[in-house]
C-alpha cells in the first residue's frame, strides 16, 4: 500500500489527564475566574444576576446572548409557556413511567424523554437548520424540562399533578408543583438564585459531552440527553442529597466532632467540602450560604455549625489543601428549606443546568470541526503481517 | 477573597481544533495506523477477523479482551441469547413508537431505549459496581440493541416479527428479521465481515463521547445513548445511504460522468469518497469491496466503474488530496446486496459499532480521573466589579 506521513500518525500530542487545563474551544457563554473566586455570565457576574434577575431573563441571556427589554421579557415568557404547552411532553412521563408497571427514576426518565420528544417533533441535525431553528428546539426542549420532571416526580409518588399558575413564571410553578401549596415571594427567590447560580459553570463533564456529541452536528436532543447522561454519574451531579444524608444524622451540635472524625478515620470524604476549580471559598456557597442564613431555622443553625466544624477539622487533617463548603453544601440546605424533595436535588441541577448545555450546543453548533482526538495504543502487537 | 494561584487558571494548554492528534488516553482495544493502511483489535488484524471470525468471537474479544476458547464459544453464544431473552427489550419498540401513534425512527428510538431498559433493570453507574458487573450490563444492553432495531424497524414497516432461528447465530438471525428469508451462508459472511470492520475505529466522537460520560460514573447506558447520539449527526454516521441514493441515479455508464461533472460543479461531495485518518486506500473499502464483487450483479458492477470514474475524476480536481473510496461506499454496496432495508444502515452501524463503545466504557472506568477540559473566554468583559 501506498504508505506516506500524514497529519494523523505524524505527532501525537500528549496532554494532562483528564484534559485538565486543555483549552478545547473558545467560548462567549461564561468564565470562570478559580483564583479570584468569581464567575461571570457573558459580561455580568453571575452571583448579581443570582441576587437580582429572574429566572426567565438569565435563560434569555443564555439563549439569545443578552438580557432580555422590558418587551422581551414579556414575549419570552410567553414563547416558553406557549413551548410547555406544544412540546407533547405533558403526560410524557406517565407514558414512560408506566410501560411495564413499575416507575423509572426521573433522570432515567428524561435520557429517553429529550430524544423521543425530538423525534415526535421532528427535530432535524444541527448541520441540517439555522441558528433560529436550533435556538427553537433548544428553548422547546429545555421548557418541557420543568414540566416532565415534575410529572415524573408526582407519578412516581402517587400525586396528582395541579393546575399552572397563569401569573408565576417558571420556578415558582416549578415549586408548586413539587410542593403543592403556592411558593411565596422569599422562597421563590431562593430557589430563583439556586437555579441562576448553577446554569453554568465552565466546561465541566455534561458540557463538554453536549460539545462533543453537537460537533457531529447530532439534533439538539441527541447533545442535551448525551449530557444530562454524563451529570446522573456519582462524579459529577450525584451528590446533593449526600449531604443532607450526613446531616440528618446528627442529631445536637455534640454529635458534629464525633461524625465527622468517624468520617475521617474511615478515609471517607465529607460531602459538601471541596472543589477542583475554587481554592479559594467558592462564590456560589458563599451566595447560598447567605441565602439558607434568610430562610432561618433549626436545620440552617445546624448546617452552619458543622460547616465551621469540617472546615477546621479538615484543616487539621489536610492543612496543605483548602476545603471550604462547595455550592453543593448549602445548595441541599436552600432546596429543602424551600421544599424541593431530596430525591429532586439531581434533577433540578439538571433543570438549571440544560440552560447552559443549551447555550454550549448552540455555540459549538457554528463550528464545523468535529471532535475527534487520538489514544495511544499500549496493548500487545499485532500477531500476522498487515 | 483569598486569591492565590491555583493549576486552573495558571496555565492553559493550547491544542489543535478539535482535538486532532491530542492523546486523551491510553488504550488497549484498538489502533488505527493510517498511514501504514491497516488497523488492529488488540493483538489481531481486524481485517483478518473480519475475513475469517465470527461476528460473536470478535463481541467476546472487545468485551473479555481475548478471542474465547471453543467452550467460551458456546458459553458465549448462550449468554447472549440469554441476554436477549431476559432484557426487557421484546415490546419496548412497540411501546416507544405507539405511544401517541406516530412510529418513531430506529437512532432516536435506540437512545430512549437504553436509559430505558437500564432504569428498569436496576443498573448502576459504573464506579458503583465491579468490573464483572459492569461487563454484564455492557452484554444485557448491546445484545438487545439487534432485537430493537428489528423490532422497531418492524413497526415502523407494519412488519411482523419472526420468531428466532434457534441454530443461527446473532446475524443470521438480524438479516432475517430484516428480509423476512433465512439467509444463506454467503449473506451471513458478507454482513459479518462489514460489521466486525466497523466495530470500531479509534476514539472517533461517538467512542470519545462515551468515554467522557464514563468518566463522571455515569451508567453503561447513558454512555451508550450518548455515544448513539453522537453517531446520529451527519459528519459522523450519516452518510451510508446517501451513497445509495447517488448510484440510484445512474441507469447506465455513460451517466457517470456528467453526474459527477455536475457533483464537483456545484461544489458538493461525493458522498463515499475520503477519509479523516487514511491518506492511502482505506482497508476497509479494500475488504468490502472484494466481498462485494464476491457477491455480483449489476449494483455491483455499477458501484465498481462508479468508482473508477470517480477516483479518476477527483484526482483532476485535487491532485494533491488523495480521495479513495471510503468504507462507506462499499458498506453501503454490500449491505444492500444482502437485503439490510437502506433506512436501516445507519442503524447497523450501531449494532456494530456498540460493541466497541463497550469495551471503551469498560476500559474507560477503570480510570478514576473525570474528563473534564477548560475553554478560553473570549466574551465581553465583566461589567462590575466582582
């Protein structure tokens, strides 16, 4: 055969595993800032925009690249109620649910929702539509979110799905339906900032899943399932509830040294504590933080008492590293003083989280590179001749 | 804010546009040398497996690491019928695609399936189970693949399914759901040769994508239905039957040129012609083309001068890029000669290329290191201070 060098044999190029630090796109989504302790959306800082925007409007900024006029506003709020509405995904999850008997686990569920919500719509590849078509299908999947997720959530409990709040936006018909009594305004904005908060957040695992599998120019669906895949792994998306797990345990503030040594000794981790990207506190427990601290209460008294204790018992034992609450520790607190069920901590991660992926997909769907790296073969040689 | 440095935002690391050459792991299952015109599954020739083995010899060689013994043989064969029997799978086809009376496409179908039939069986992520688990979750959700993609295939066909051929193999059996006739012995070779060719191929974005959903923990499944649905999008998988649809065009010689003429004017591709990795001639197209004249008749002699002209044709466009018939255009030839419906070649692609993304999954969760790379924010910069 005719043998020569080419590009793909030439040089192999070696990086850090895990590909920390390798710089795989460019992007205008988010930054985030590991040293200095702060992350921006675009050009705002996301802890303001958790403080003081609405759901809605950072969504909008995610899709279409800027917050949303006065009118905007409230024509977005109308495309996403109108995109609920048509999306064929109400009823979706009983469908699903209940094929052979017995429920499915709502991040199961929606693996298998997303691409059969996009094949019933028709949804074409990216390569084969417009920025306009694809940012539609992105909006019309993402909104069916909420609403499949809580259906899910309440066929899998038995309870009967409720009405929609005409004049309440997304989150608080998110809560409604969750917790079956109509959100006020205090924990309406907590779960508000939770969700901004958690949008986005760099190119984590999820992302980059969304990144790899839209670079093939597969539909929007195919990259939001192949991503919401990658955040149900116990790496990445699968330890809020954990953290609660460990407080429920501990009954007075007597009991917090004596877990968490156990813990230690044991060489197990304390969930809730450290962060690849932050060394520093990260900003979005510290938001959290001050959140949980607005709500009160007995279970916010606890959580603040073992924080204080982990973050001096971990020093003792590790002073080299600085472990500080991550955004999940006090993400649980805020969730379930709000009245998110435990078993929907994951899933509704999953729900903020899409409106990122969306974005993602949608930039990465403008490039025409596919993304398709090497691996160094270092198993036996082969036994015949070529 | 304590602000230090920190390895995240100390240095970026700059590689080629997605990722060409970029070593992101080690591997044991498989080399591609482009340039040398040949590529191996472990130790072996693939093409010489692909010449000489069975279609579940080379299965039990990407999912035990080693061709099986002749007991393994027979062991093997019956998990995998044990597997089909005991998945779930029969009827999921029915139910996905009825559920509001509209059929749904084979590819989206296979995406809900697998988080489906996962959520069901009780699967869990791959860092919560033992490599022996994980290799029989990785067997119960491909050996299923080939009963859903007939079975959807059927009903999307108003087909009725055909009971199993007890003494035939996985092939056998596949081609039979398809054509409604048992197949011959030359059939069964000319199928079996393509698939094993195509299991796998380096870490293309399919395979790539499996492994970074892997390495969050994620399921079996949800690497699976990521990697399916990065295999959905035009650049990656999509092309088999469009090879078709050109030669469907071409009644005699004398159309072949014109047709082309027109192709190259337009500034079109043609669709089977040239590859990413192989600058000489692709071993794969090398292979199916011989199984192709092997089985004869007009389609093939067309697709034979359809080549010639072509090959001939586009080294006067680009002489300096050498475009040989890649192992789409003979795939597609030799598939349609043994009766696979051209809507289903994607699909079989899949079946085939499934059984590669296991033994990736099972590779890649071995490696506790997420993937999880950085991207350079080249946005607006932060309007207020942070």
């Amino acid at each position: 055969m005719n043998a020569r060098i080419d590009r793909l044999d030439a040089a192999l190029i070696d990086v850090p595993r895990g590909l920390a630090n390798v710089v795989v796109t460019d992007t205008a989504i988010s930054d985030v800032r590991g040293t200095e302790g702060f992350y921006q959306y675009r050009e705002h800082s996301a802890i303001s925009l958790a403080q003081r925007a609405s759901f809605e409007d950072v969504w909008h900024l995610f899709l279409h690249g800027a917050l949303p006029t006065a009118a905007q506003t409230a024509a977005f709020a109308r495309s996403i109620r109108s995109a609920q509405e048509n999306s064929g995904v109400s009823g979706l999850a009983s469908e699903l649910a209940s094929a052979d008997g017995r429920p499915v686990d709502v991040i199961h569920a929606v693996k298998a929702a997303w691409p059969l919500l996009a094949a019933r719509a028709g949804m074409l590849p990216v390569y084969d539509t417009d920025p306009a078509q694809r940012r539609a299908d992105a909006l019309a999947l993402t909104a069916a979110l909420p609403v499949f997720l809580t259906e899910s959530w309440q066929r899998l409990h038995d309870r009967p799905p409720l009405s929609v709040l005409p004049d309440r936006g997304v989150v608080a018909n998110y809560l409604h339906q969750l917790t079956g009594r109509e959100p006020d305004a205090q924990q309406e904005h907590a779960l508000t900032a939770y969700l901004i908060a958690v949008i986005d957040h760099g190119l984590n695992a999820s992302t980059f899943a969304a990144r790899v599998i839209t670079s093939t120019g597969a539909d929007v669906a195919s990259a939001l399932a192949g991503a919401i895949g990658a955040l149900s792994g116990p790496l990445h998306g699968g330890a809020p509830s954990r953290v609660l797990d460990a407080l429920d345990l501990i009954r007075t503030s007597a009991d917090i040294d004596p877990w968490i040594q156990n813990e230690l000794a044991a060489g197990r981790r304390i969930m809730g504590f450290g962060h690849a990207v932050y060394r520093t506190t990260d900003p979005r427990s510290e938001l959290l933080k001050s959140i949980a601290i607005s709500l009160g209460g007995e279970r916010v008294e606890r959580a603040l008492a073992f924080e204080e204790r982990a973050e001096h018992m971990l020093a003792e034992v590790a002073p080299q590293r600085e472990l500080h609450a991550n955004v999940e520790f006090y993400a649980s607190v805020v969730m379930e003083a709000v009245g998110v069920p435990r078993d929907m901590f994951t899933p509704t991660f999953a729900l903020a989280r899409s409106i990122g992926w969306s974005a993602h997909i949608l930039e990465q769907a403008q490039d025409p590179k596919i993304i398709r790296p090497s691996a160094r073969y270092t198993g036996p040689a082969m036994h015949e001749a070529p």
